[in-house]
C-alpha cells in the first residue's frame, strides 16, 4: 500500500485521517506521515493494510500502475428473485 492507495482506500471508505489510525491503533499522525509519501515500519503498514481489507478494499499493484477495488463482499440481490 502506498501513499495514494491509502488516501483513496480511506476516501471510498467514507474514513477520515482520525477514523483509520482509530481502527488501526496508530495515531493520526502516522497517517499522514504515510499520505505524505514517508517511510513507515512494515508491521505499521501491514496494521492498517489490515484494517483495509478487512473492510472491503483490495490493493491493486501491476506493472502499469496500481490502485483499489472496493470488494461488495455481501451484498443482497435488489429484489426477491421469486418476485420476478
């Protein structure tokens, strides 16, 4: 996870700064140091990659670019499939 993957996990997620290191158990700055492109430890990064994913987001990483995917893990059909 890097700097611009964090951000826009935590945008889609609708998580402030203060949300993820909450859910992370890490500080709010800690976050930004990460969103501002700084080292971190791996065990830090790999918490809060943790909390990502656990919530639905997948990092993408190739060699064209990377990104998210926002995972629907359980979603309920939009209507009841006897009533169609």
């Amino acid at each position: 996870m890097n700097a611009v993957q964090c951000r826009l996990a935590r945008v889609a997620m609708g998580w402030g700064i203060r949300d993820l290191a909450a859910a992370a158990g890490v500080s709010s700055q800690i976050v930004s140091r990460l969103e501002r492109g700084e080292q971190l430890r791996t065990r830090t990064l790999d918490r809060m990659r943790q909390v990502f994913e656990a919530a639905g987001i997948d990092f993408i990483c190739d060699g064209d670019g990377f990104g998210i995917m926002i995972r629907r893990p359980h979603l309920l059909p939009l209507t009841d499939p006897e009533t169609r």
